[in-house]
C-alpha cells in the first residue's frame, strides 16, 4: 500500500515526516521498503490500513508527534506540552476512492491512538475550500473530513502544500 510501483522507485514511502532528514536522504530504493517493513514489527505500528476483503486499499499515518518531525518543525505550532500524536498521510488506492475510506481511516487512526494512550491527535490537512487539489498532493488530508470526524482547528500554520494553507486540527481523546 505504501510502496511504489517500481521497486527502485525513491518516494516517500511515509517515511519523509517520520524520520530524520539525512536518513530519509540515504534510503534509496528496496532500503526504503525494507525500512517501512521493520517499522511495521515494531511497536506501535507506524499506522492503519483500511481493507476491501482482503486488499489494503488504504493507509492513515498516525505515531506520536515527538517521533516525527513535526516535533522539530517550525511551520507547525506547538500549543501545548501535552504529548499528542500526529495523523500526517491518509491514502487511498486509486479505484476506491469516493467511497468513505479516507473517513475510515481518519477513524480508525483517532481509534489507534486513543487505545495507544494519545490525549490529543492533530492533523495538518490542507484548507482548500471547494478548490480542487492535486490528487498526488492530498495524503495531508482535507478540512472538511478532519471536521466531520469531530476534529477543530486549533492554530494557523506557516505551512503550504499545493498552493494551500494547511491548518492545525485537534481532536481531543481525553
């Protein structure tokens, strides 16, 4: 679900928010899936997956903010000290989108971090309004399902992706 369709391919793999930097420059290639297959042995898991039967036709990253990037980033605020979590990436595979798998997956990674003992999650979707985005540039997710998942924004941010705002949204778990 995560990988590209070539092998050698170098894209993000969900890897760019969730590691440092350098190390996400050095994996090149199979390193970067053989990197996603140890995460997925560790605990927690690196995030969620939605099925059709038995195909994974979705995928929602979702790990403690201090274990990303996020932590660091200054686009991004901080509000609280609270130790929240980050959704960052909902995917959907082509052929099954439109159906509710990206709100599903939004649940299923609040439903995560909630058992994983999260107080807060955020997400860091684009606010685009009624404007079309860029299918490749969606995985931050978009307001509008943040909200119908009871999610709020709590904060403006410095960051843009595919020429929109994105914004902070909160859920509290508590």
């Amino acid at each position: 679900m995560l990988g590209p369709k070539s092998p050698g391919a170098n894209v993000c793999w969900c890897l760019s928010y969730r590691i440092p930097s350098k190390l996400n420059n050095e994996l090149q290639g199979p390193a970067r899936g053989e990197y996603v297959a140890d995460l997925c042995h560790a605990k927690p898991a690196p995030g969620v997956l939605a099925y059709d039967g038995d195909e994974p036709v979705g995928w929602a990253a979702v790990a403690p903010r201090s274990d990303t990037s996020f932590a660091r980033n200054r686009k991004i605020p901080h509000l609280d000290d609270l130790p929240v979590w980050s959704l960052w990436c909902v995917r959907v595979r082509p052929g099954h989108r439109k159906t509710g798998i990206s709100h599903a997956l939004i649940a299923g990674a609040v439903e995560f971090a909630r058992t994983q003992g999260a107080p807060v999650i955020e997400a860091y979707p684009i606010d685009n309004g009624d404007a079309r985005i860029d299918l490749t540039m969606a995985y931050a997710g978009i307001r509008k399902n943040f909200e119908r998942a009871g999610f709020t924004k709590a904060a403006d941010t410095t960051s843009v992706l595919a020429g929109h705002p994105r914004i902070l949204m909160r859920l509290d778990l508590r």
